[in-house]
C-alpha cells in the first residue's frame, strides 16, 4: 500500500522524506551494524538530500549506498551525470565515508548490468529513495515497464515523454542531446527494499502521481505497481496532489 502523506511546500517535503528515512537508516544501524540505501537523482531530490546529508546520528562508514540509474554513454563530466550528481550531493557532504556504488554507463553497458547485479544480489536494502517521473516512470523503467525480469540492472530505451523531462528541466541544451538509452535497477529489485520514500513535488506530476496512487496497477504506468509495496511512503506538495480524489 502507499501511505500518501501531502506537505505545505518542497522543503517541508525534502526535510520530512529526509528525516523518515534518516530515522530508517539508524533503526538498521542499530539492528545490523551496516546499512544498505538506494539514493536517487533529479530535481525531486534536491531539498531531499540536502536534509539527508545533514541528519544525525548516522555513521556513513557503515553505508553501502546503490543509486537508480545512470545514461549510457554519457561522461562523469556531463552536468546531467547522476553518479556526478550524487557525488556533489550525496558523497562529499558526507565526507566521503559512505560506499558508494555507482552506475557507470560509459563502458559496455551488459559489462556494467552484470558486475551491478552481482554487487547488489543478495543484499538486504533498508530504504530507498526515489521519485515518479512525468510518465509515471520509476527510475528508468519507463511504460511499458518490465514488472517481470529479475535482474537488479537492466538497459532500457527511453521514450520521447522521459526524454522531454529531462530536457524540460534543464539538464541538456537540446533534446537531441539526451540520451536514448540507459541502465536502470528494475522494478523487481526497488520492491525488494523494505522501505520505499517518494517523493513528488510540482503540478507537471500530479497526472502521474494520479496514476499511481489511484489508477491500474499496470506496466503502462510503471510507479502503480507500488500499489502492492509493504511499505512505500510518498511525499508530494499540494500542486502534485492536486488531482488526487482521495486527497
């Protein structure tokens, strides 16, 4: 099921996700010694990981931390580089004392997919943050997703609607220049981890949070399957849940 918790504004939301999954990661510290996290990228995580990293409490040498998805081909360098992105987000604010496992999609990508999932297999993830995409994507599992591989990593091919996102929010100077393909952890592998943190502010997503909190459960609408999640908490603003029945 999805507990759907609405916020006043962006901050409210990064600081209160932050704070439910710093609290997650202290319960598996203190249950485990160690910690596994998947930490997520985009314009839906800015004020996220700004409240993460300056949590307390947590002692990131003891924090194997996977992220959802990187583009194929494209350099560390590029402004639009996840693994760049959480390196400058993620990595440096805390020191550099987390492991941080990233996807590298400069290589062979089936490379890449095969020493991923090996790194990832078997591992228990105690919370995973992540976001819904305009198309209701879930990392870049784009409609119509894979709810059927077991794979932890796959190659996708992105569709026109997740390419113009990320033109859209300024991430490359022209659509030609975002890339068609890239490796992202499966739907499978997400709905593995015991606490799953969304989180989904502005208007340009209040059809695909929509979709997912009340429509089909479908691959046509791949962040539905969350429906069916144990334990997935989604924080969106009210111009996300703005068309929401149920709000």
């Amino acid at each position: 099921m999805i507990d759907l918790r609405i916020v006043a504004d962006k901050d409210t939301l990064g600081r209160q996700a932050a704070k439910l999954g710093a609290d997650a990661i202290r319960a598996a510290l203190a249950k485990h010694g160690h910690a596994n996290i998947i930490v997520a990228t985009g314009a839906s995580q800015f004020e996220v990981l700004t409240h993460l990293v300056a949590a307390e409490g947590i002692d990131w040498s003891k924090i194997t931390a996977f992220h959802l998805d990187e583009y194929v081909g494209l350099s560390e360098e590029h402004p639009a580089s996840f693994r760049r992105y959480l390196r400058l987000r993620f990595v440096a604010p805390t020191g550099g004392k987390a492991e941080f496992i990233p996807v590298d999609g400069e290589g062979d990508p089936q490379a890449e997919t095969a020493r991923l999932n090996a790194l990832i297999a078997g591992k228990r993830i105690d919370v995973c943050f992540a976001g819904i995409g305009e198309n209701c994507h879930l990392a870049f599992n784009d409609p119509p997703a894979d709810f059927e591989t077991e794979q932890p990593y796959i190659v996708v091919t992105l569709d026109e609607a997740c390419r113009n996102q990320q033109f859209g929010e300024g991430w490359f100077p022209t659509f030609a220049d975002v890339p068609e393909r890239a490796i992202s952890m499966s739907v499978r592998q997400i709905m593995k981890s015991e606490l799953i943190i969304l989180s989904v502010p502005d208007e340009r997503k209040a059809k695909a949070a929509q979709a997912a909190v009340e429509g089909p459960v479908s691959p046509l609408y791949p962040a539905s399957i969350l429906q069916q999640h144990a334990n997935t908490v989604l924080f969106m603003d009210p111009p996300a849940a703005s068309l929401l029945k149920k709000a």
